[in-house]
C-alpha cells in the first residue's frame, strides 16, 4: 500500500512544504513514487522514490531539486546514497518522527547537514525557502547563466557532470544491446541479411519514443504490447505530414513484434532528457561517413545554454520571441530556446496553450531526415507529453528559399553552421556567383541580409581574424549595439577546430555607439570550468563608435592582454634588432617530390651535411637542446639541389637564437628557445634568430622565453604555427637590457650553463631572476604585470624545473616579482613576521587601512 494512502504525517507535512516553496502538482514539479533509472547500480534497476521535486517538466535527473524518502529498515549515509541517480542535491531522509537532511556528492558518502523534527518542518522550509526553491536549485545546477552558477553549500558541482557521464554509458550500452538483438532478428527473418543503418535508426527511436511514453505513464496506443500499434501511435503523435515523417521500412508485424519485445524488456529509462537523446544521436547513431558529408559537429548542450542565456529574449514582447536555426540537426539551439522562453513566460497558459505558443514560434531548418525525426523527439521530449506539429523544414539553407523567407519571421537566430568549405561541385551546384568559400561565412551573408533582433552563432575560430570574415564584424557592429564575442578551444566531441561563439543584440537602424565584451576560454582547467561549471573568465572589453568600425582593418576581437599590448605601443619591435627566418625546407616539400622529409637527414656526417636538428619533439626546450639518451647526431643536407627554398642560404653557422615554429603546448607556454654559439643548422621545425648590433644571442633567448613574449605569441597566433610575422612585431625593452653584459645577458647564459650540466636545483631560481629583470626593462605597472603572470598560473613550463606559476594561491596583493622573489619579501612573508608583530584591534586604525591600500590599488589599475 501506498505510503501516502498511509497517511504517513511526516512525508505529507514535507509535501505540504514543498508545494509551499514552489513545487507546484499542477505544473507537474512534485511526483510521488516518481521512477527513474539507476545509472550508478550495477544492476541498472528502475529505481522508485517516494517523493521528488522538479524545476521543470518533464522531469529528468537535470532538474531534479529534491528527493524524500522514508527509511524502512535502512536508514543512514548507506541508505541516501542509493538514490545520487535521482540527481536531486538534496534528500531528506524520514526516520520516524525524524527528518535528515542530506548534501549528495558525486563521490563518497552524503554528508548530513541538519536534523529536524516534524514540528520544525514547516518553520525550516519557511527559513530555507529563497535556497531550496525550484529556480534556486536549478541555476546552482545550470551552465550559462548570466552571473555564473549560485553556489549552495548543499550542492557538489561535481554531481552533474558525473551524472551526465554515467547516463550516456548507461545508455550507449543499453542501445547497443538493443540494436544488436534487434539486427539478429532482423537477420533471421530476412536471410540473414542485415537492416540499412538509417532503417534502423528510424525504428530504434520512434520505439524508444514508444517506450519512453509508455514508462512514464503517458496514455496513448504505446502501451499496447502489438508493435504496429505501438509504432502507428508514435507516428500519428508526430502529427506531420507524411513526406515530412518517412515511413517505417522495416513493417513486417512478425519482426515489429519481436524487435518491440526486445525494446520492452531491455530499455527502461522514464527519466531519459532529451539532452541525452541528443547526446546518443550524436555519438551512437551518427556514422563518420554522415558526419563527414554534411559536416556535422553537435552543439555542445553547455555552449548551446550559454548563449541562449546570454541572449536578452525579455527584450521582445512575448508574443515576439520566434526562434529560427538554420542546420538544426537534433535541435539543441531549439530546445534551450524553449526552455528560456517557458522561464520567462508570465501570461498565464494551459498545458496545449503553452504547446502551440512554443510550436508556432520555434523553426528548423535541416536536410537529413533522420536528423529532422530525431529534433522532433527532442522537443516533443523537452514538451512532452504533448503531439509534435513542429515547424521543421527538411531543406538545403543553400539551395533553397527557405532560410530567406524563414528569416523575414525570425526575431532570433541560433545556429551552429557546418564549418567546411564547399566543393567545386557544390559551387558549381548551387550556381549563385555571391557564394562564399567557407559555409559558416555564407550563412552569415545570408543571416545579415535580413538581421534578426538577437543572434547567436558558433562560427569556426577563424572568425577572429580570417579574411572571409573581416567585412561581417563592421556589418556586425552597424547592426547590434552590444556584441559578445567568447573564443573557445576545442569543444566538439569529433571535431578539433576551435570556435568563436558570437553574441549581438540590441539591434540599432543608426550609426551608434557599440559595447563589445570578449572572452577567452583556455585550455585544460579553464576548458573544464567553463563547460562544467560554468565559471566565464575575465572579459576584456571597449566602446567603439563608427569612427573605428568604419576603418577598413576594424576587429571586432580584442587581444588577450590587450591593456599590456597598447601599454607597450611606443617600443622598437623585435625586426628592428633582429633577422628572423625559418629553417631548412626539403625539396620533398614541393608537390612534384616523391622523396620525404627524412631522406634529407642523415645519422653520419657526410659531404653537404651539416650537424643540426630536424625534430623539436623530444628535443628543445627553453633554454635548452638535447638529444634523448643514446639517439645518434643528426646531420641536414646543405645541397643545394636538396632545397625548396633559399632557407639554406642564411646565416647558419653565425650565432643565433632558435625557437620552435609549432606550439610547444596549447597554454601560454608556446615557446622555447635556446642559443647556439656554435652554428647548428635546423629544420622547418624551428625558426633562427640572428641578432644585429650588440644584442646578446643569450638575453635574446632569454626573452623570447620570457612570460611577456610567450603571453605576447598566445595572444597574437591562434593557430598551431608560431608565425615569423609575430615574432618580429614584439615589443622591445630597451636595448642596453638585452646587449652583452647586460644582467639579463649574464643570467641566462648562467642558466644555460645550469641546464647543460643538469644542475636543476639551481636553474629555477634563475629561470625567475630572469623573468623578473625582463618585466622590470618593460617597466610594466603593477597590475599589469600581475595580468600578464597570471595568464600562467597552474601551466606546466617547457623547462626541466617544475614550475607551476608565479604566484601563490589566494595571493592577491599587486607586488612585482623582481620585489616578489628578493631575500627583503622572503624576509617579510606573513608566515615570518606573524611571529614577530604585535597586531591592533583599532576600528580607526583598520579603516584607515582599508583606505590606504583602497586609494594604492586605484592608482595601480591605470597603467
């Protein structure tokens, strides 16, 4: 018997509290018995708890607030824990006439947090209610909102993300048992002939629909066990018309029977979310040979959240907010789009108001079919349980009129557009003498000829600064009077561009003032804080007016670092003391060769071979070349008839500075250079660097080792190559600083000695001392050299000394590090002098203070 026909006092005192704080029954965000699959078990089980809370409907472990469960011989952490794949943060635990509180994390035990008796419930939800409401708790979960994610001391952000990683094995695992009992059958019943792939793809999902409707309850012809009337309701729920929805190819009832049969007693998910059912699509179903024809690489859902949060939608009366995305594929942009729009929707609407208010203005626009049937589930999933009717259109963007007509409607566009450039056949095709190289360009030709109130695009990286792109950021900043522009490293799961996020809004019919904010994501941990938890890093941002975006050169982007770069302007340049050319290029490089790369290096020294270096792997780092332990010397041919270019022809036995031409890493940490005094030669691999007057080849190495030049090439070359051009625009210090004597000269052939004889322990305190002599020739402020090292922090260097940042964690008074590392700040470190001071208790004094270092820091923060 139902607990709550039980009347249990306690489990309705808690529901009573619930519906106080916002978990409404008749929006369907509070379920009793509420099942769901158990991703963490090994079991797999369908798991019931007696009482759960949502932010949204459908409900998923994504918005999943709360759990309630009532202890039945089991009570404690061991108990809790059984239910972490509700996904709710928080369970209250009901052990008699007492509840726990419980915190659930990703790992470990639960941590308790509260006792409370059955007279304090109502009090203690009435104190909770602003931390424990709906919103509240989904926005500690959400990625992409405005102000980042709320932090809640009962919340792990570590729980979605292994949520999310469980559920996608649980599934892909559970599909693939599915899928290969269902080709068996298949196979057996047709000669053993297997289903075409997309046959079978169309099948699986409209029964997973089926299966899914059925485990949640939804009335309808699924939850017939006859296959074809399971299958006929799906089809007839997708309410299309029938060239837009193709039928089932495989329609013999005898197989359906069978093959439905292994979907009713393998697939159980009721919680499934149509992020997870386009996260399958995306990796399960979707074949390299698809993926490579029509360029497809899915939204990630954190980027696809990210800018429809970002996006101002209450700008547009209600009634106005119609979505378009062109290359829709699953409907990722369309179903963030809608749950936006359900946020801030205040007319008050049925269930089927609300439905035709979403299904009229919400459009799609893709040409594979599978893709189009897999968008309609996703959003009859994100609105279930209500019928399909979805404004999808199966077209070309490029063949057809569709988008064109589509976007005199459209107030909002979203699209992650195929980054591939078109074929010659597909030119000659499509036959439009405006079409453009690359796709993403040409749709955004296409998108700004009718501009809509609010974009949002994922465009390749090449955005930034790629000619095909440079007349759209001054048609950009004519159009919108605030552009966000977010460059982010490699996010897809098959694709390895990175990407520029653009975001513009506030769409202006005049030459005004434009706000423009960009943002740089880094690799690794600013990757994971991004898409994980949603941590934005610092914008850099400027106003700009038509007398800048009218220049022919206009950018939109701002340079990482950009404060230290105009600070920096009125120096001499790198190519005003410095010849830099690349390295030997083989004549295997020409198209007609038929030799490679390695038959131009030899293991023995030989007429027209010279000692030298072909590699950069394993080979350079900063301050230092070596070769690994027992490889033989390496000798590069000097003939002439060997040669692409006249690279051999420079300098090579002079002394020089070499650095790598390819990034050492994907952080700041780009470059590693050394100098040679005895007249090396090198391969393309590395760039040479031949110093005029009395520059040191020593303080030159030092240099571009330095966090400045490193910061400077990160900033300037987005893509692997480390390019001449840049390295030749770097900004000077002073040249005494850099000639032969110089302290800077002195130190780094210190520490080129150091490396050589592997006296490690020794070369970090110079690699430092270094550093801090070539900050201070720059005579940065203060601030501005904090921003600079900071750009390093927790980035492993490409130098045989562990170094992980300049500056502790937590640290953050502006000290230079020449005044950082001295033997007088060593001395006066907090540690050191808590033992000596004598500490006041003055208010006045405390205030004054505060003023001081408030008034210090304000002076530092205008360079």
């Amino acid at each position: 018997m139902s607990l709550f026909i039980q009347g249990n006092p306690v489990l309705l005192e808690i529901e009573r509290a619930m519906e106080g704080i916002g978990y409404r029954k008749d929006r369907n965000l509070l379920w009793r018995e509420y099942e769901y699959t158990d991703v963490i078990g090994t079991r797999r089980e369908v798991r019931t708890i007696d009482l759960a809370g949502f932010a949204q409907s459908p409900p998923s472990y994504r918005n999943a607030c709360i759990g309630v469960i009532v202890s039945n011989g089991l009570s404690g952490a061991v108990h809790v824990a059984k239910y972490r794949a509700l996904g709710a943060p928080l369970i209250f635990e009901l052990d008699g006439p007492l509840v726990r509180r419980w915190k659930i994390t990703a790992i470990g035990e639960p941590e308790l947090k509260q006792e409370i008796s059955l007279q304090e419930i109502g009090n203690v939800f009435r104190d909770y209610r602003t931390q424990w409401k709906p919103e509240r708790i989904l926005r500690a979960k959400a990625v992409g909102e405005l102000d980042g994610p709320i932090q809640l001391d009962f919340y792990d952000e570590a729980l979605m993300p292994f949520l999310e990683g469980r559920t996608f094995a649980v599934l892909d695992r559970l599909l693939h048992e599915v899928l290969t009992k269902t080709i068996r059958t298949y196979k057996r019943f047709n000669r053993q002939r297997a289903p075409r792939f997309e046959d079978l793809c169309r099948l699986a999902f409209r029964f997973i629909t089926a299966k899914v409707f059925r485990d949640r309850r939804y009335p309808g012809g699924w939850s017939s066990n006859d296959a074809m009337t399971a299958l006929r309701a799906v089809e007839k729920h997708y309410n299309t018309r029938p060239d837009e929805l193709p039928a089932s190819a495989i329609y013999r009832p005898e197989i359906l029977d069978e093959i439905w049969r292994i979907f009713l007693a393998g697939f159980n998910f009721p919680n499934l979310s149509e992020d997870d059912l386009a996260l399958l699509f995306e990796k399960t179903f979707i074949t390299p040979e698809i993926r490579k024809t029509l360029g497809i690489h899915s939204t990630p859902l954190r980027v696809a959240d990210y800018i429809v949060r970002k996006l101002p939608f209450e700008t547009l009366p209600e009634g106005d907010r119609y979505v378009l995305e062109p290359f829709s594929g699953h409907g990722r942009f369309l179903v963030a789009a809608m749950r936006r729009m359900r946020d801030l929707l205040q007319t008050p609407m049925s269930d089927a108001e609300r439905h035709d208010y979403f299904r009229r203005r919400l459009t799609g626009i893709e040409i594979d079919s599978f893709s189009l049937e897999v968008c309609r589930l996703s959003l009859m999933l994100a609105d279930s349980p209500n019928s399909n009717g979805w404004r999808l259109r199966p077209s070309d963007v490029f063949a057809s009129q569709t988008l064109q007509r589509e976007l005199k409607r459209a107030r909002i566009v979203l699209c992650n557009p195929p980054f591939e450039a078109f074929t010659p056949s597909k030119h000659k095709y499509y036959n439009d003498p405006d079409l453009l190289i690359h796709k993403p360009a040409e749709l955004l030709r296409r998108v700004m000829s009718e501009p809509p109130d609010l974009l949002g695009l994922v465009l390749p990286r090449a955005f930034e600064s790629g000619n095909s792109y440079r007349k759209f950021h001054r048609q950009l900043a004519e159009t919108y009077g605030n552009i966000e522009l977010v460059a982010l490293p490699e996010v897809f799961n098959y694709s390895d561009v990175p990407t520029m996020l653009v975001i513009a809004s506030d769409r202006h019919d005049h030459y005004a003032q434009v706000a423009i904010t960009c943002r740089q994501v880094g690799e690794g941990e600013g990757r994971d804080a991004f898409l994980l938890r949603g941590i934005e890093p610092p914008p850099v941002r400027a106003s700009v007016d038509i007398t800048e975006y009218s220049q022919p050169q206009f950018s939109l982007w701002i340079p990482r670092l950009s404060r230290i770069w105009t600070f920096l302007e009125g120096l001499p340049r790198l190519a005003s003391a410095v010849e830099v050319h690349r390295g030997l290029v083989p004549i295997s490089s020409s198209p007609k060769s038929k030799k490679r790369p390695e038959d131009f290096v030899s293991n023995i020294a030989k007429r027209g071979y010279k000692e030298g270096f072909a590699h950069v792997h394993g080979h350079l780092m900063q301050y230092m070349l070596k070769r690994p332990s027992g490889s033989p010397k390496e000798h590069l041919s000097m003939r002439p008839e060997d040669q692409y270019d006249n690279a051999y022809k420079q300098k090579w036995d002079a002394p020089k500075v070499v650095c790598n031409a390819i990034r050492l890493s994907r952080s700041p940490w780009r470059l590693g250079a050394v100098a040679d005094s005895v007249g090396l030669v090198f391969s393309q691999s590395y760039i040479g660097l031949w110093p005029s007057g009395r520059v040191s080849i020593y303080a030159l190495a030092a240099l571009l080792n330095s966090p400045l030049a490193n910061a400077y090439v990160f900033a300037k070359d987005t893509s692997k190559h480390n390019r001449n051009k840049t390295l030749e625009s770097l900004p000077l210090p002073p040249t005494p600083n850099l000639e032969s004597g110089s302290l800077i000269d002195s130190l780094s052939r210190e520490l080129h000695r150091l490396l050589l004889r592997g006296q490690f322990d020794k070369a970090k305190k110079a690699v430092l001392e270094i550093d801090a002599e070539i900050l201070l020739a720059y005579d940065l402020p203060k601030t501005l050299e904090r921003e600079l090292l900071d750009t390093f922090q927790d980035y492993e260097r490409p130098i045989p000394v562990k170094f992980g940042g300049y500056y502790p964690r937590d640290f953050d008074a502006y000290i230079p590090l020449h005044e950082l590392i001295s033997p007088e700040f060593e001395e006066a470190r907090a540690d050191r002098l808590v033992k000596r001071l004598v500490f006041v208790n003055d208010p006045e004094i405390s205030e004054a203070m505060a003023m001081l270092r408030g008034e210090s820091l304000d002076e530092e923060l205008s360079p």
